[in-house]
C-alpha cells in the first residue's frame, strides 16, 4: 500500500518478502514454514483479533500447568519439545483469491 508518497508494508506483502529472502539466500524449508507460518498468523491476527487472546490463553494455560506438573515438563524437555510447545501450528490455511492459491502453491511445493 501507498501511504504520503512512502511505502508501507502490509501483512500481505510479508509473502512477497519471503519470496525475495528464498530468492536471495537460499533459506532452508524450515526458515519458510517458520516465515509462512508467522505471516498467516500476523495475519489472521489482523483480521480476527481474538486470535490473538486465545494465543495468550494457551500460553498461560501451558506456563501454569508446567509449573504444577513438574514431571510433565520434564517429559517435554527430555524428549526436546518443551521448546516446540508455544511454536503455532496451522492446520488450515485460508485462500481468498487465485494469486493466493498459486503463491501459496509455489511455496508449498
């Protein structure tokens, strides 16, 4: 979007600059995700804003439970997913038109 002759960069524009980084440095399959992901989730964000409280209700809910059950976290942080435990997953992605189906595409191959 154009705003007072100075670009700003929407939401959507954060695909676009995903592409470019591809592009440019050959950024591994898990930087990608990682960039889809936290811009679908920036995204929907935008859109939906209690996204956003539902994102903090499971991390205060997960953060009290670990502190109560400590054998569970200890189970997480043996097995190397207590790091994992807040990353968002997104099994549904949202396409609204037919550029977002082919961009989409060409990064999910």
């Amino acid at each position: 979007m154009v705003s007072g002759g100075r670009y700003e960069r929407s939401r959507y524009d954060q695909v676009a600059a995903m592409e470019i980084l591809v592009a440019e440095i050959h950024a591994s399959s898990d930087e990608i995700r990682t960039l889809f992901s936290g811009a679908m989730s920036d995204m929907h964000r935008a859109e939906v804003p209690q996204y956003g409280a539902l994102l903090e209700l499971v991390a205060d809910v997960n953060a009290e439970t670990l502190l109560r059950d400590s054998e569970l976290r200890g189970g997480l942080e043996r097995s190397d997913e207590f790091d994992r435990l807040n990353i968002e997953r997104h099994g549904a992605i949202r396409l609204g038109s037919w550029k977002n189906c082919t961009t989409s595409a060409a990064y999910l191959r």
